[in-house]
C-alpha cells in the first residue's frame, strides 16, 4: 500500500466508522452521528475546510464551494451522501457492520460502498488539488445530502434545498458528478476489457393508488361482489395492458453502445433497434432490465379492504409503484390508467414526480468525460450510456444542471459486496483510481486541457 492509498483507507474506515443511518421520521435519527462526521470532516480534510467557503443545509447537508479567482466557465459539483441504510441482522455480517475492519483487501461495513467511499475521494482529490495549488479558472463545489436513503417532503430533503439554494444565488452548473456508474473491470460475456456505465438519466419514482368506494355492510349479502373485487379486475387489467414500448433517445445510445458486446444475433438488435423493432420487444418480454428501459413501468405492491372477513369493505385500494419513463408525465400516465378502468375504479397519484430530462451523450462536457476515462481506464473501455432505473438525490439538480453524470469513476471488481446487503464492503486496491480520476477531470476541464 502506498502513502497515498493508506491516507484513502483511514479515510473511508474513520466515515465508515460513524453510523449515520438515516431514518424516514427525523426524530428517529441520531443526528449526533451526523455531528461526528463532520468533525471528523474536518479533521481529515482541514485544507477543504481552510479554503473553501461552507455551510449547512438543512438539517445535516454540507455544501462546500472552492471560489476561482478568474471564472471563465462554469462550476462543476461533486456529490454523495453521508446517510447510511440501516444493517441489520448484524450477526450474519463477517464483520461487525460499522467496525471498517480490513480483511481479505477490502474495508468491511455499512456505507463503504454507498456511498462513504464517493465521499472520500472526491474530499481526497479536492484536498490534493489545493495541496497542488491548482488553480481552477471555474467554480468548484462539494455536495453531500444527508437523507438520500429516505423518503421525505422536499422541505426537509437535503438532494431538494441544495439545488434550489444554488438556484437563488443564480448558479449554472456545467457537470454534476454523482453515485450511480461505475467501471465494470470485467467486460460482458467475459470480455475483458472495461465497461464504464454513465448514468445520464433515471426514472421518475412515483405512487398511484387504484381505489373504488362502496356501501360496505353485512357479508352475508353481498350482492354481485365487492369494491376489492372491482380493484381487483382493475389490478388485472394494469398488468393485462402495460403502457407501449418506445425508444428514447438515451436509451437507443445505450443499445448502440452495449451492441459491440453482444453475440451476433443480439448485436444486430441493439445495432439498430428501430429496424428490428419486433424482436427487440422480443428481447425485452423476456428481460426485466430490457423492458424497464422501454416504458413507464406498474408494479402493484399493496393492497387493502375490508379490516374483517364478515364486513363487506366501504373502500378498497390497490398501491403501485410507478416507475415514469422520459416523455410521459404524472399527468399522461394517470390518463392512460383511467382509460383502462374497469367497473368504475378511479386512480390517484399519491407521491407525484415527472421525469427530469436526460443528459445527452453530444455534450461537451460528456466528451470530456468519455476522454478521461479512456485515459485512466484504458483506451479499450467500453463507454456504455445509461438510464438509471432507480432514483437518486443527482435527479433534484437539473434545474441548475443539464450534464448530470451518474458516474462515481470508482473500479468495480469481484471483490465488491453489494449496497444495502449484508457484508457490504471496498476493496482497498483501487482506492486510489476515482480520486485520480477527478483530479484529471479537473485539470482538464480546466483551461481546456492542462495535462
Ligand atoms: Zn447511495
């Protein structure tokens, strides 16, 4: 381990250390951890602290902002988060979740993955940059949610009031680094050369509600049948009439990219998609990932009537998770779902959110992007566009940003543990990668190219 990656380590295992779980009731956090993080924020990175201007946002969010002397172009922005999911079943873990014991080469515990070690390179790549004396003619800032993981009200989501506070001060961002992509060290079908994955989009995350009220009264007379029966046909016919596949432009540039990797047959599809449009809908009947990409999706996950079996429910509903596809809105899929009602089911979005605008892959700053990692990951990285399916806090800033980047540079190997699961874990070995990435970017985003 060189001088650099050891300094990387105790980094990521003194944040991995603090248990910032975040929870969906404010008053069930232990906003203490989230104190002590700071602190220990500042005193692993003082040189950030010295010479950037920062404050806090909301309740524990953390917005730093590096000031050029010379602004020429615009600010680029880092982000992560600092909450953690919670880890329980702490005896199935192999290491006590929030210990960041080193073991077989990696950093073990909750948040090294997701996304503590985003945090700690781009903290460790801005810190080297000043100890550098770089000198950026663009902004540079540094923003770290501290409620990604939950679900709450815009007024309280630290991923909502950081954009909008930038928006109040008329900042216009150039790029947003964020969680999401990665690099893949091991190509598809055992290809082996690197996939990088960027995120340019994601999925609108909505909640609608199928629901139809009646009379209620004794079970013994039920008459025809039940308001949960009528919400029950409507469930059918939401899974019996899925909303058409299109082709969204990232999504084509997605399949375009993947195309190479791909056997022959497959190739071909993804090649040219809209040619042979009737086996990609083929392809992707069989292939959840495929088909998520393709349309705003419906999965009904709960239902609810009657309290009792002898009642006959006054009020019965079925609740969807909703996943809202580029060029549809809250609005047009509400239509399309009153349309295809049966018995007098009425529909409500009950946490409404429309699609945020993809980020192109024509940009400048993508170019940029692609170049760079073709520097730090070899010239045979495979570039691979992406539309997220999952959400993250990135999606709230395209109000001040049109090149969101979902992409955290970081090298993922087998030795990887998944987010959210037991044994979540970082391997040491490529600690170093993402903070040489950045500092690159930087550079040479930075007057051009500086390299
Ligand atoms: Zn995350």
């Amino acid at each position: 381990m060189n001088e650099h990656t050891e300094k990387y380590v105790k980094h990521l295992q003194g944040i991995v250390q603090i248990p910032t779980v975040s929870s969906v009731n404010d008053l069930h956090t232990d906003w203490s951890q989230f104190d002590k993080l700071h602190q220990f924020l500042q005193e692993a990175y003082p040189l950030i602290f010295e010479k950037l201007e920062w404050t806090t946002i909301g309740k524990a969010s953390l917005l730093f902002h590096w000031k050029s002397a010379h602004p020429k172009k615009m600010p680029v922005l880092f982000m992560a988060h600092q909450d953690v999911v919670p880890a329980i079943h702490e005896d199935q873990w192999r290491h006590p979740p929030f210990s960041a014991a080193i073991d077989d080469g990696c950093i073990w515990g909750r948040g090294s993955e997701d996304c503590k070690s985003v945090l700690t390179s781009e903290m460790d790549a801005i810190t080297e940059l000043l100890e550098d004396g770089f000198e950026p003619d663009f902004d540079i800032y540094l923003s770290f949610g501290h409620n990604e993981e939950v679900q709450c009200v815009d007024e309280k989501k630290g991923s909502v009031l950081a954009p909008k506070y930038l928006q109040e001060k008329g900042v216009k961002l150039g790029c947003i680094f964020d969680e999401g992509g990665y690099v893949e060290e091991k190509g598809f079908h055992g290809n082996p050369t690197p996939v990088a994955l960027i995120g340019l989009a994601e999925k609108a995350p909505n909640e609608y509600v199928l629901y139809k009220d009646g009379a209620g009264g004794h079970a013994s007379k039920p008459g025809k049948g039940t308001v949960l029966g009528d919400v029950a046909r409507a469930m059918a016919a939401v899974e019996a009439n899925p909303m058409p596949y299109r082709l969204t432009p990232l999504v084509k540039a997605h399949l375009k990219a993947l195309a190479p990797s791909q056997d022959k047959k497959v190739a071909k599809i993804y090649a040219h998609p809209k040619k042979h449009w009737d086996e990609l809908v083929k392809l992707a009947k069989q292939d959840r990932e495929l088909d998520a990409k393709l349309h705003t999706t419906f999965a009904i996950t709960m239902a609810e009537a009657s309290a009792q079996a002898n009642v006959l429910p006054s009020h019965a509903e079925a609740t969807m998770s909703v996943r809202i596809l580029q060029g549809d809105t809250v609005e047009s899929v509400k239509k399309y779902l009153e349309s295809i009602m049966p018995c007098g089911v009425q529909v409500k979005a009950t946490f409404a959110e429309d699609p945020k605008p993809a980020g192109s892959v024509e940009s400048k700053e993508y170019a940029l992007l692609t170049e760079t990692i073709k520097e730090v990951f070899g010239d045979d990285t495979q570039i691979v566009p992406n539309l997220m399916l999952g959400a993250s806090d990135s999606r709230n800033y395209s109000s001040v940003c049109d090149n969101v980047f979902r992409f955290s540079a970081r090298l993922k190997t087998e030795q990887w543990g998944e987010a959210h699961q037991v044994d979540e874990r970082m391997p040491v070995e490529h600690l170093d990668v993402p903070v040489k990435f950045f500092k690159r970017f930087l550079k040479k985003y930075n007057k051009g190219s500086e390299e």
